[in-house]
C-alpha cells in the first residue's frame, strides 16, 4: 500500500490544531441592558437583538442572579424567563422584576435556518440608577 | 446536555457537507438522466442502456444519502432541542428547518423509488419535481432563510447557488460512469459535448449567484480577509478556479477530439475523477461556511492585513521549549498539591478530562505549541526533501518514511503536557478528552503509515489499488482541516491561527489530487504530478515552521 508522507502531516495538522469551539452562527448584535451596564431595580425589559431571525418557540434565556459580586461563580437562583418574538423576528424579548446584584442572562437561540448558538451577556442592577 | 451543544457543531458540519454531497449527486444525476442519458441513448448504441442503468443508480444512491443525512441531521439538531428545551420531539418537528428537513426526507425517498420511470410525463412529474423540492428546502435550511433584510433575493441566489453546483458537480459521477462505458470517438463526442454544455449552465448559476451573495453577505474587501466567513468564501473561490481550471481542460480536450480523431482521450476521465474530488471538498467548505455568520454582521475585531502580515512574518523557529513545570495546568496542579499538603487532604485535579472546559492559556502554553508545530515542521521538510530527492533517483532517501516513528514519538509526548508520559493524568483517564483521543489516534496513524511507507520502499511493493488510498486520504485530510475550527463572533486570534491552517489544508488538497493524477495519468501529465505532490509537502512543512499563536 503507498501511503503518503504527507497524509500525515495533514493529520499531524489536524492534531496540532487548537480545539474546536462553539459554532456561532446567530451572534448577538444588541442587547438591552447592555453588557455590563448598571441598571435600576424593579420590572425591567430584557431585550436581545440577533443577525438572524430567530425561533423564539424553540429558544431559552436563562436569569441567574442576583450575586453579591460579578466575579461570584457560584450558581445562584436561576430563572427561565417566557420571551416573545419582536421586530422581524431577530429581538427576543422578557420582562423580570430585579433586586440589586449582579447578573448573568443566559440564552440558547435557534434561528429559523436551524442553527443552535448560545451565549451569555452580564449586567447589574444598582439603587439609584 | 450543553456539552453536547459544544461539541455537536463539528459533527453538524460533517453531516451538513454530506447531506451537500448527496444533495447535488441526487440532483445532478436527474438533470443528466433528462438531458444526457435519456435523449442521447440512441446516439450511443448498446452503451446507451448501459449509461441509463448508471446514471440510475448513482442518481439512486446520491438520494438514498440524502435521506439517510438529513434524518441524522434532524436527529442530531432534535436531539440537543429536546435534551436543551425539555420539548418534545414532536414540538421540534414544528419548527421550520424541521419542516424543511422533512420535505428533503421526503422528497429524497420518492426519487429512490421513482428514479427509474422512463415515461416522459411521469418522469417529469416524479424525478424532477422532487429535485426541485429538494433544491428549494434545502434552500430553506440556508442563511438566506433567516436574513432580516433581502431575504428574498438571497433566497433566489442560494437557491441558483445550490442548482449550479448540482447540475456541473453532482453530474460528474455519472458523466465519469458514461465515458467508462463508450469506446468511439463519436460516443466520446456525444457525451463530451453535452456534459460541457450543461457544465456551462451550471458555472453560469454559480458565478451569478455567488456574486450576489458575496455583496449581501461580505460587502467589501475587508470583510474577505478580515472575517472568518470571508476567509472561507476565498478558500472556497480557490477551490473553485481549480474546478474552473480542469473542467476548462476538458472543454478543450473535447473540441481536439472533435478535430483530431486519435487526440488522447484519457486525460478527460482522469480530470473529471478529480473535479469530483475537488468539488466535494468545496461542499465541506460551504458547509463550514453555513455554520459562521456572514462578514457583514461583524464590524468589530475583524483582522486587518498589518495583522495578518505581522503574524506570518517568517521568524526562527522556536526550537527551545518551556518549561513543563511553568504551563498553565502543570503550574495550577502543583498550587492544588501544595494546598492540599497543608490541610492533609486530597488535592483536586487542575482539569477534569471530558468536562468539556477549555483551560486557559499562558505564554508558556502558546510557546510550548508553537514548538511544537515548528519542530513538527522540521520533520515534515526532511521527509518532503527526502522524498524529492528520491523521486529524483537517489537510492537511499527511499527510507525518509522512517522520520514518521520519530514524529510520532515526538507527538505522543509533547502533544498533551497535562497527561501521561509528562502529566499528571493518568494515560487511559486522558482519553475521556476528545482533544487528546485525537491526538492519540493521530499519533497511532502516523505510526502505521510510517511502517507501511517505509515497507512500500524498501521492498517495492506494488498495489495498483491500494495506491489511491494515499490521494483519497490526503484529499480527506485536506478537507477536514478546511471543517476544522472557526472564530466564535470573530475572535481575532482564532482567525489569525485559521488564515494558517487553509493555506495547509489547500496545499494538502493539491498534493492528494497531484499523486491521483500521477498513478492515473501517463506521460507528461504524470510526470509533472509526481514532481508536484512532494513539493506541496515541502510546502506543508515551511508553514508548519512559521506557525505562530501570538
């Protein structure tokens, strides 16, 4: 059999490679609040703004929170929050009543081409904003 | 369940290239049935039958794939949905690439069966209607379905997109299957010309099709280097003028034909053997491209030329490695140790095989790569060389195979510091990382490979057959380094290791088709390919030596 020296540098390639990462196809282009911002407590409107319409049926955002600092890993309480389609289709949107603390919106979106991404934004909720 | 979201997106795009590959093998064969096949068998004499019964079957076949990968796309994507939501199945069943991916089951069946009709009417209705659905839900499953803006005429483009590549591509198994079957000149000339005709078409669609969605989902120059997508869709459009470069080769083999009844007629086969090669490679590569978000949505971190320059800029390769002790999970394991000494209890692991996470990385750790990759590189350059030179006549380099075993050795230790021989992990728990299962089922290939070259020449075995597995496999590799790894919203560094690996993945490509055409063609032709495979090593190597991750 001949078998060639440079398959193997091909799979020596492939096995050099830095690891395989999430495929992100639907990416998060806006997201209300913001990434890190500071927002008051009470109801508030979570809102997240794709590239891609999305199949809002079929995705999930995940509330978990609050923490008493942003670089506190542990769990926390944890909520999955209803969302509703909005714009044409790329905004998913849900509504939450929040105490102060810092927290971490989780969400898993499939786009109506039948991509599934997921992705995670922060924010904190602080008195007198 | 969410690990499975990670790592379920490799899977996805291998399942999604060989749905593309069924899919346009499926459609071209109906496409050559209804042109080619069917109206010219009486031009063909008692081949005629022959080329119907072939193209059946491939036409057959290509369906019967399809089927079988869009279940296992629709149950790998229900699978996660169900394991993610807690929905049921039934519930994913509605959703619209479901329902989508249903209609192509569906429609891919009905043509299993009805493939072999021959009434005209019936075989309009029952062949080519179900192609055309075919087309039109995949289209559905595309970036154009789930655009905000232009969804429409992008709509229009993936579907032109998909039915070109269907028509040229897909067709070619049957059009390799007809010129095996004729022996005349004229035959060769009735199937040359009609296929050319028809490849035509197919370019047209292509070329037309690709330039609208290049403007609504690249925009501009920048975004062709500087994003993830647009680094394929160059890969791709390489990919693309080599198929244009041979189908270009055949065109003009034909009209020799045409003039001069004894032109060779060998290089016509040969040439379409490799466009199938090529062109379903260039269906992994959309595939990959389906599953990143088009160049346009990403203004920010894209990677500027100074960038990509800076990081290519050939330096010495960096043949000192680290120290062990000072990369980022050896280091984390003896500060675990050492807390775990002061309060006598039993230290926690650094890292966890099979979790899933992906450790942070120090300098140390990115220097220790790179030496990795440049003492690889080395190896891979004295190989390349060695079998240059004994493609040249020397004697004695025929023993350059033997370099693999030292590769090999090289990689089993090096490629993974955290485990067994220079970690902590022991060897059979670091399997349970996907990462480092590769690994070392790449280094046992190598060792295999190595043996069995080395046997080739040093005893001069001699299997004609067993000689297209080196092509096939490199070709194999080539794509699946093109499938491997993209940027997660256009993470500069991703894209910049990335940029490294296509030139490696194209080189690879060439190499393996180089060496087909060298065991299938004769004379000048196979000559020159048995120069161009060994080069292309070469070249391998010289990348790997530059690599760099920072």
């Amino acid at each position: 059999m001949r078998i060639s020296s440079l398959t193997i540098a091909l799979v020596l390639a492939c096995a050099l490679a830095r690891p395989s990462v999430v495929q992100a196809h639907a990416i998060l282009m806006e997201s209300q609040p913001a990434a890190n911002a500071a927002v008051a407590p009470g109801a508030i409107a979570l809102s997240l703004r794709f590239n891609s319409r999305i199949d809002a049926e079929r995705s999930r955002v995940t509330l978990i929170g609050p923490r008493a600092q942003a670089s506190d890993t542990r769990a926390g309480a944890e909520a999955i929050l209803p969302i509703i389609a909005a714009g044409s289709g790329e905004i998913i949107v849900a509504t939450a009543t929040l105490a102060p603390g810092f927290y971490l919106l989780r969400w898993q979106v499939l786009a109506v081409d039948g991509h599934i991404t997921r992705g995670e934004t922060r924010f904190s909720v602080t008195p007198g904003k | 369940m969410t690990l499975l979201v990670d790592l379920f997106g490799y899977l996805a795009i291998i399942i999604h290239g060989l749905t593309i590959v069924a899919q346009s093998m499926a459609v071209g064969g109906v496409v050559f049935l209804a042109c080619l096949a069917r109206p010219r068998a009486w031009l063909l004499g008692s081949a005629g039958e022959a080329i119907l019964s072939d193209t059946i079957r491939w036409t057959r076949i290509g369906a019967l794939g399809l089927a079988v990968a869009e279940a296992a796309r629709l149950g790998l994507d229900g699978a996660v949905l169900v394991g993610t939501l807690g929905i049921t199945p039934l519930d994913v069943l509605g959703a619209n690439f479901a329902e989508a991916g249903l209609a192509k089951l569906i429609a891919a069946l009905l043509l299993t069966l009805t493939v072999g009709i021959s009434r005209p009417r019936l075989a309009l209705a029952l062949q080519v209607l179900p192609a055309l659905a075919i087309l039109a839900a995949a289209t559905l499953t595309t970036h154009a379905a789930a655009r905000v803006d232009n969804r429409e005429i992008l709509l229009v483009a993936s579907f032109l997109h998909q039915a070109g590549a269907a028509i040229w591509i897909g067709g070619i198994p049957c059009f390799v299957a007809a010129l095996a079957r004729v022996t005349h000149r004229a035959e060769w000339l009735v199937i040359g010309e009609r296929f050319s005709a028809l490849s035509m078409i197919g370019v047209a669609c292509i070329a037309a099709s690709a330039g609208t969605l290049w403007w609504f989902y690249i925009g501009d120059v920048a975004g062709l280097y500087g994003t993830a997508y647009g680094v394929m869709t160059s890969t791709k459009a390489a990919l693309f003028l080599g198929l244009l470069g041979l189908g270009y080769g055949n065109f003009r083999a034909v009209r020799r034909l045409r003039a001069d009844p004894d032109a060779p007629v060998t290089r016509l086969k040969r040439f379409a053997e490799v466009e199938i090669g090529i062109g379903f490679t260039l269906f992994f590569a959309a595939a990959s491209l389906t599953s990143v978000p088009p160049a346009v949505d990403l203004g920010a971190d894209r990677v500027s030329l100074t960038e990509i320059a800076e990081r290519n800029m050939p330096r010495m390769p960096r043949l000192e490695s680290p120290d062990h002790d000072n990369l980022t999970l050896p280091a984390l394991q003896a500060r675990l140790d050492a807390e775990a000494a002061a309060g006598a209890a039993k230290p926690a692991q650094a890292f966890t095989p099979g979790s899933g996470e992906i450790p942070a990385r120090n300098a140390e750790d990115i220097a220790w790569s790179e030496y990795n990759h440049h003492w690889a590189g080395l190896f891979v350059v004295a190989i390349g060389l060695l079998a240059l030179l004994n493609r040249a006549g020397i004697g004695p380099a025929r023993h350059w195979p033997l370099l693999f075993l030292g590769l090999a050795g090289f990689l089993f230790v090096r490629s993974d510091p955290e485990a067994w021989p220079l970690g902590q992990i022991g060897f059979f728990e670091s399997l349970r990382d996907v990462e480092v299962l590769q690994h070392r089922f790449f280094v046992l290939l190598i060792v295999i490979f190595g043996l069995f070259e080395w046997r080739v020449r040093a005893t001069g075995w001699k299997n004609a057959g067993a000689a297209l597995v080196f092509p096939l496999i490199t070709a194999i590799g080539g794509a699946a380094l093109l499938t491997h790894s993209h940027a997660i919203a256009n993470i500069k560094d991703q894209l910049l290791i990335e940029l490294t690996h296509t030139p490696l993945a194209l080189a690879g490509i060439a190499a393996g088709w180089a060496r087909w055409l060298e065991i299938r063609l004769d004379g000048c032709g196979q000559r020159i390919a048995g120069w161009v495979w060994p080069a292309c090593f070469v070249l391998v190597g010289l990348i790997l030596l530059i690599y760099r991750e920072a």
